[in-house]
C-alpha cells in the first residue's frame, strides 16, 4: 500500500539523516579539536556511528507507529542518543583508550552526543511535520454500531489522518450521522479479508467465535484491532470518559506515576529546583508587567483566585491581572473570544502566558506543579462534576502551570470543552511520567515563543 510505502521511505530518510548527521558531527569535532579529519578507514569512528544507529533502531525510532505517545515531538529520541553515547564509554574500556583517545579523552564523544542528540530529534520532527500529510490515508474498519460510533464519527472530523471510515453491522444507522461506508455483516471473512490499517471494536459489539478467531489471526499477522478506549489513546492522546466504565480503570494499564514515591519526589524536587530558577529570572519580567499594568488600567496588580487542587482541596492562585477591575462584578462566568473585558496589556499577557509567572510561587509552596491539570474555579467545578462523568479524577494529581490539554487543545470555555480538556487530562494521568512532563515543557516554551495562548 502506498501508506506502507510511505511509512518505509520516511524510515530511509530517517535513517540517511542519521548516518550523515552523526558522520558530520564527529567530523567536525574532531577538525576543531585536532585541526584535521579523522582518518576515515580506521575503525573507531565507524564504530561509534554503528552504536548509534543500532541504539537508534533497537529502541524503535525509526518506526512511527512505536513512538505514540510523544506525538510529533519525539524527545524521547534525545535521551536514546545519551544512552548511545554512555554505550560507547564501554568500547573504551573494552577496546583500551588508546583506541578511542581522540574521540574521548578530547571531548569530541560527549560533546558530539548531545549534539547528535539534538539533531536526530529534528531532523525526526521536521520530517514528520513536512511529510505528514502523505499519511492522511488510514481506512478503518469499524465493527458494531451505537452511540459511541457517533462519538466516534464526530470526533474523527477533527483528525486528518483518516481517510475512509467503514462500519460493518447489522443494526439500524442513520446515513446522517457521519461519512462513513456501511457494510453488511453477512460476509465477514472477505470483509476482514482486505487491508485495513485498524479495526475498532465497539463497546457493544460482540463477536462470534469465527469472526474473533479471524480477528486474533489478523491481530497476530500486524493489524492493528483495537478497542475503542484504546483507539482514542493511541491515536488521539485522549481518553473518552462519555465511552468507559470502571470496569476500563481496572483492565487498563497505566496510572503508574501515582503509586511511585519516588518518581512524585524527584518531580517534586524538579518542581523546587525550576520554581528558584525560573523565579529569580521571571522576577525582573513580573515588574515590567506590573508596571505596564498599573499604567494601564485601574486595579491592583496582582488576581489573586480560589481554585481547586490536588484531592479537592481549596487554595489561592496568582497571576498577573489581565482583565479590568471588578470584571466578574456580576459573579463567575467564562472567559470568550476577543472578551471585552480584557485590557491590551491583559491580552499581550495572555497570548504570551506570561501573566502565568506568578504561579511560581504556588509551585514554590507546593499547591501547584508545573506541570498537570489547570486548576479550576470552584463554581465551575461543582457544576462540571455532575456533568461530566469521572471529572473529580483531574483532582488525582497537582494542578500544573501547563499541561497536556493545554498543550494539545486550545482554551475552553464551556461545558462542552471542559468535557474534551478532561479527555486529554485524563491521558496525561494515565500515562503520566517525567518524559511526558518535558514533552510538555518543551511545548510550553514554544507556545510562549509563539504567542499562541489566550
């Protein structure tokens, strides 16, 4: 298939850019240290170009499909590097340093990893986002029918990678409820018979004993059969709370970081490290903004806000105020686009989340992290709780400055979107780990850069 096709050409290019880019940096390296190339007949450096490539390949970089759960920002790929440069300190110890001294007693191996580290990830960035259009061809095979499809076809709506949706059942289906081929059951095997890039089951489908025997068989020859739950996760990066029950929280995996104290100390103590840092040079920022601020508009400097954190409990949040004085006169309501109530300074502010910076202190005293939930109003939260299923779980984890939702979908201002923050809230939950937290660092960072908050 040319999907497949494609998927092998960009694994070529991955690969061509992996092997030149790690042959050009030691070169150069070598140059500034030595004053002249390597001799490229001898065997160290080819060794270590081979360390890399296979450390690269074994941990699955150059396949996609492996690489899910850091969408389009593969760091991941970094700290694989780092691993392969650690790998080659064995070969001076196995092989002797005379081997490999002007390679590692120069400098020339640790400073050559981090930068092969930094290349190979994008160099995978940018060809995932330039090429990413050719993989807008994936055809579905969906099995059964019910409201969860419906869900389903309206969300497949907002994602471009999918190409053709078919449904095969033999329940009643409203031609209106989305694009979507419809199958008949009736002739299952030639159906599961054709090339499909997934099969979805629905929550309610049953299969017999033929069909699900053809469906291991499939699943075992390297087609993807999937429950619904775990097609929103592994595509998606959500979790449809609307689509599960309890009995999902107790077969699924995941929910790993929040049974390990350590992992919860060692990002507590990065929380503590960045808060100092960051405070000490946000510091001279937070006066600038404030003095632009008092300047401006009326009103104090700093908002000061209830909000809810981790296990339900209450605390005050700070941030640069961004809105005129005595905007929620008329009590709590949600902000909107191009909101009146917003001064021009508020709006720089908001699209630059700089007026976030305060919230460093909350990070600093432990009510907040940088990374998680955002924390919501209490008035708001009441009502969401009973409208929502599982919206009480975001209160698992400590709140964050930025998190997934944030990162992933733009700002909501409603029940509805709170319904879909929470689905990308509850992912992050699940497959919360220090990696995912830089992931959305990174992602942070280039919003600010950007301008693109609100």
């Amino acid at each position: 298939m040319a999907f497949n096709a494609f998927r092998r050409t960009r694994s070529v290019l991955i690969l061509g850019a992996d092997f030149f880019s790690i042959v050009g940096i030691f070169s150069m390296l070598y140059f500034i240290r030595l004053e002249k190339l390597p001799d490229y007949l001898e065997p160290e450096l080819w060794l270590i170009v081979a360390t890399f490539l296979a450390t690269l390949f074994i941990s699955g970089t150059y396949f996609k499909g492996q690489n899910t759960i850091l969408p389009r920002l593969p760091v991941r790929t970094f700290f694989i590097c780092l691993s392969a440069g650690v790998i080659c300190i064995f070969w001076v110890y196995l092989l002797g340093p005379s081997q490999f001294n002007n390679y590692f007693g120069r400098g020339v191996l640790p400073v050559g990893t981090v930068l092969i580290g930094i290349a190979a990830t994008l160099f995978r960035l940018f060809i995932n986002r330039r090429y990413f259009h050719h993989e807008e061809g994936l055809e579905l095979l969906y099995l059964g029918f019910s409201d969860s499809a419906k869900a389903f076809l309206q969300e497949s709506e907002n994602h471009a990678e999918i190409r053709s949706i078919s449904i095969m059942t033999d329940e009643p289906v409203d031609a209106a409820t989305g694009n979507f081929r419809l199958l008949s059951p009736g002739d299952t095997k030639s159906i599961l018979q054709q090339s499909w890039n997934g099969i979805i089951l629905d929550p309610n489908h049953q299969s017999d004993q033929d069909e699900a025997s053809r469906l291991v068989s499939l699943r075992l020859q390297g087609t993807p059969v999937l429950s619904l739950s775990d097609y929103y996760e592994r595509n998606w990066y959500m979790v449809p709370v609307n689509h599960i029950g309890d009995e999902w929280f107790l077969q699924s995996h995941g929910f790993m970081m929040l049974g390990s104290p350590i992992t919860l100390r060692v990002k507590r103590l990065v929380d503590v490290i960045l808060s100092i840092v960051l405070g000490a040079i946000a510091a001279p920022i937070i006066l600038l903004c404030a003095l632009l601020i008092k300047l401006t508009s009326a009103g104090p400097v700093l908002f000061r806000q209830t909000r809810i954190g981790l296990q339900g409990r209450p605390f005050t949040i700070y941030k640069l105020r961004t809105m005129i004085k005595d905007a929620e006169a008329e009590g709590a309501q949600w902000a909107e686009d191009d909101d009146p109530r917003i001064t021009a300074v508020g709006n720089f502010l908001r699209k630059s989340r700089l007026d976030e910076l305060p919230q460093v202190w909350n990070v600093l005293r432990g009510e907040m992290s940088f990374i998680g939930p955002r924390p919501e109003r209490p008035e708001f939260t009441h009502e969401l709780a009973e409208q929502i299923p599982y919206y009480d779980l975001r209160h698992m984890v400590k709140p964050g400055i930025s998190g997934w939702a944030q990162v992933i979908f733009p700002y909501g201002a409603s029940t509805e979107d709170s319904l879909k923050k929470l689905q990308y809230e509850l992912y992050y939950i699940k497959n919360q780990s220090l990696l995912l937290d830089l992931n959305i660092m990174l992602r942070t960072l280039a919003t600010v850069f950007q301008r693109a908050g609100r």
